[in-house]
C-alpha cells in the first residue's frame, strides 16, 4: 500500500523517478508534523478535561508527558526518515541511527520522570494543590534522591547500550569510589552533613536560625548537598559548608512557641509606699492582657532597692511568635504600665542624686553698719 502510494505521488514529482524517495521522506516529515499537531490538541482537551476533576496528580502526569511525546514524534520521525535515506543512498546512517533511537528513548523517558518528580515536589508542598503540605526540606531531599537515582540507572543502561559491561563500569566505580573518597573528603563530609540536616531536621527551609557558637543568623533559603545558603537580616547571602553544621550548636527560634516580655522598671524613692498597689494593678493587667499566654509563667515582683529607683520586674510571654507582633504587644504592655504608676500617684524613676547637709550655718541677719551704710541703694 505504501509502495503503490509512493509511486502514484512520485508520478507527480517534477524530479526523476530516481529521486522518489525525497517525496517518501517529505511524507514522513509531514506526517510526523500532523501528528505532532493531533498530539498537542489531544494533550490541550485531555488538560481542559483532567482540571475538573479533584485529583491533582494527572494533571501533573499529563503537564510532564507532554513535551517528552511531542520530542518522541518528532524521534521515531526522524529516524524513519532516515532509515529511508540510508536505504536509497546506501549510506551508513542506520549504524549511528539505530543506537541512537534507542539512547534517545531512554533518555526521553528519563526525562518525564524528572519532569514528573519536579512537579510532584511543588504539589506536595503546596497547600492549594494537597489537603496537608508536606514539609519542603523533606521533599526537596527525597527528590534529589530520586533524581540522582534515575540519572544514575540512565546512565548504566546507555552504557549497556553501547555495549560497555555495566558489572565493569560498577568494579571500576567501586576502585575510583576509594580515590575520590580521599581526595575529596571535604566534600563527602559536606554531602553527609546535608544528609544529616535532611534526617534530623533541625531546620528547615524558610527557618530563622542563629548559631551561638559562629557569626551565623539569619532565614534558610536552600539546603543543597554541599551547602546551606542563608539570608541575613542586612539582605546578604551567607554560604555555610553543611559539614559546620556537625560541629556547631544552632538555634532555631523560629520553632519557639511563645515569646518573653522581660522588663524592670523603677520608681521613685518618694513612691515607695505605692509601690505594693503598682505591683499588683501591673500582676492584674497582665493577667487580663488577651495577648498574654496565661499558661505560661507570670511574674510581677519588687527586685531590688536600685540606685535612684525602686526597681520591680514582668516576665511574661505573648502568645504570638511573630517578631513583628510581639514588639506591638510588648509596646501596649509597657505603655499600660505607665498609665498604672502614673494612676497611683507616682512617677517612673530616672537617675537622680540627693544631697543631704547634716547642719545649715545660720543666715546673718544684717550686715556690719559700716558696709550696710556703703551698700544702701541710693547712697555714695
């Protein structure tokens, strides 16, 4: 059937029949065009079809095949087209041809799995798509993992391909693993740290960490397998080794639960007979406060008899964690304070001395009468 069509299409090329053969590859370019173009108008409904329903994951499996099919038309296409090139001309194209057809759908199908887990990735962490996002840390490792996984079978199966002894190439990879392990220590001590940050999970992506031990503070950007990449507070990125973080104590307060209110305040000495009603009117405030977390420990206690003020202290916790927030709340509490002490009659304290004289000499009532005559107003 082809053959007869072939003949009846080539009857009207204006070449030489010799020359047939460019109209049966013309054919198969076009024909792969056409169904390139069926293709992606199945690919479009099928889309518009899967984004009414409530599932996510065939949308993602249909976002990731589309590009990897249309490339494998286009493939087959080619290789067709060729083979019939090689036919005519007696070429040596299907020697290079052939392998590389099969090589190209390895890799066309390695790439879909990539593309797969890529998407796959962003889904999971994201709280429009799935009902309870996954921690972006956890995700972003187990991706690696499968990415570095199918790249890895990839390559032993084009160099199977080829012809090469995967059980070879793995004995030299085992002998090459000891050298390398050697000469870049650094960098194995760096990939098991990353390891470690991914199993333990210490921090994660979006945390604000600080490390008491290193000039380390700031918000998790990206924890990749070599490094750690941080952003300050001043904006800057900070590239931390991943192997630090063995070695040094971090903190994360990003995971604190509540925040602390710890402030003293003084009165003056000449209030310190308010001083036990300021207590507790600043105890009863803090106790009604619908900011303060109420589970938390409380204190308002006189601390201690300071310099130039009687001295009393809060230590309390809001219950909100943003940074933000807690400065307001902590500005409201302070300022009721205030109101509190200026309520009772008192003052806030601010360092002041107070001279005591323990005798005043007595005032001379008049002057000798010969310098009261001297300096009467009026007088010479």
């Amino acid at each position: 059937m082809w053959q007869g069509l072939s003949e009846q299409l080539a009857s009207y090329w204006p070449f030489e029949q010799g020359t047939s053969w460019m109209l049966r590859v013309f054919l198969i370019v076009f024909m792969t065009m056409l169904v390139n173009y069926f293709s992606n108008r199945l690919f479009r409904r099928l889309h518009l079809r899967l984004m009414q329903t409530d599932t996510v994951w065939d949308d993602l499996l249909l976002s990731a095949a589309r590009r990897p099919i249309a490339a494998l038309i286009w493939l087959f296409g080619a290789a067709w087209a060729l083979e019939v090139i090689d036919r005519q001309t007696g070429t040596l194209l299907m020697d290079v041809v052939d392998p590389m057809r099969r090589i190209g759908v390895i890799v066309l199908i390695t790439w879909f799995l990539i593309r797969l887990i890529r998407r796959g990735e962003a889904a999971l962490v994201s709280p429009d798509k799935v009902k309870t996002p996954m921690d972006q840390t956890t995700v972003g490792a187990i991706g690696k993992l499968l990415r570095l996984s199918i790249i890895i079978t990839t390559a032993l199966v084009v160099l199977q391909s080829f012809g090469y002894s995967v059980s070879g190439v793995m004995a030299f990879g085992g002998i090459g693993g000891i050298a390398v392990g050697f000469a870049a220590k650094d960098m194995l001590a760096n990939f098991f740290g990353g390891l470690m940050i991914y199993l333990d999970r210490p921090f994660k992506v979006g945390d604000w960490i600080r490390s008491p031990d290193k000039n380390i503070e700031g918000t998790v950007e990206e924890i990749g397998w070599r490094q750690t990449r941080i952003r300050t507070f001043d904006k800057r990125p900070l590239y931390v080794p991943n192997a630090t973080f063995a070695s040094i104590s971090v903190e994360n307060p990003s995971r604190m639960t509540n925040r602390r209110i710890y402030e003293t305040i003084g009165v003056r000495y000449d209030d310190v007979s308010r001083v036990k009603e300021i207590v507790a009117d600043v105890h009863a405030m803090l106790s009604q406060h619908e900011e303060i977390d109420q589970d938390q420990t409380l204190i308002v206690n006189l601390n201690s008899f300071g310099a130039s003020s009687v001295d009393f202290f809060i230590y309390t916790f809001t219950r909100t964690t943003n940074w933000v927030r807690f400065h307001a709340i902590k500005q409201d509490v302070l300022l009721r304070i205030i109101d509190i002490i200026e309520a009772r009659g008192a003052e806030v304290a601010f360092p002041t001395q107070t001279l005591h004289l323990a005798s005043v000499p007595e005032a001379v009532d008049r002057l000798p009468s010969g310098l009261q005559a001297a300096d009467a107003p009026g007088k010479a």
